[in-house]
C-alpha cells in the first residue's frame, strides 16, 4: 500500500486534522498502553506531524511527529497505527516516508527512543541499538539510529 502522508506543522493542521492525530494518540499511548505522562507537549509545537487520514477525515489511521533534539539530531517520536489500519503496513510505509523527507533535507542519520515491543519493527526498517534500556513514561524503550 502507497499511500501519501501529510507533512506539516501544527499550526497549518486543520482543527480536524489536529483532532484525528490527537485522538489517535491518546487512544494509543493513554488508553491503550496506559502511559501517564501528557502526550502532548512543546515539542509538538515545532515538530514536522506526520499523518495519514481515512478517506472521510474522521479518524487518523498513522501519525508520528520528527523534530530536530539539540543532543541527538533529527529524531522521531509518537509513533502509532490505528488498531483498525494495524496489519497494513502503514507504519512501515509511513517510516519509509519519514526517510525520503528526511534525506531530501541532507539529514544523514535518525534516532529514536523505541519501545521495546516496537524494536523489531525498526530493526526490521534498518535500525541498531545504541546503549541500555531506559525508562520512559513507565515503558522500557531503547535507542535506535538508522543512517539514512
């Protein structure tokens, strides 16, 4: 499946783009994973959201955010399918998205702090571990780098 992810700021999302990729979010990481920490955040403010809609733009079917981090470079986060979309390989398509974006900018490497449910998945699209398993929001998650 081919489909064309959105690429924007917050502040150029729709109200019902913002909505759908909200609650998606919230749907995964609150409801679903239990994660306490607020998803939203400043980073959200400046950071490239990625997303692709349904066909009548009520629902977000794949959503991530990619961001530039002072310490670690261009970076990627909030990474989630919708469970009705799961099994379509959206999320791989999506990250295969995020790269081109990225490379067409010069960026020559990406990290991310995965969950270590997720690891497969990126080891899968290219990516290694970098140092131990950490802490984060209540998750155990890893580095991973992936030279673009």
């Amino acid at each position: 499946m081919k489909e064309k992810f959105t690429f924007t700021h917050v502040d150029k999302m729709t109200g019902r783009e913002m909505f759908c990729v909200a609650r998606l979010r919230n749907e995964t990481f609150v409801a679903e994973q239990k994660i306490t920490l607020p998803d939203l955040d400043e980073i959200d403010l400046t950071a490239v959201q990625v997303f692709l809609l349904n066909s009548d733009k009520t629902n977000a079917l794949a959503t991530c955010r990619v961001f530039e981090d002072p310490e670690y470079g261009w970076m990627f986060g909030r990474v989630t399918v919708s469970k009705a979309a799961r099994g379509q390989h959206l999320g791989a398509e999506m990250m295969h998205q995020v790269h081109t974006f990225l490379r067409k900018k010069g960026v020559e490497k990406v990290t991310c702090h995965a969950q270590m449910t997720a690891k497969p998945f990126y080891e899968h699209l290219g990516y290694q571990t970098e140092g131990s398993i950490f802490d984060e929001g209540g998750v155990d998650h890893i580095m991973m780098i992936k030279n673009l």
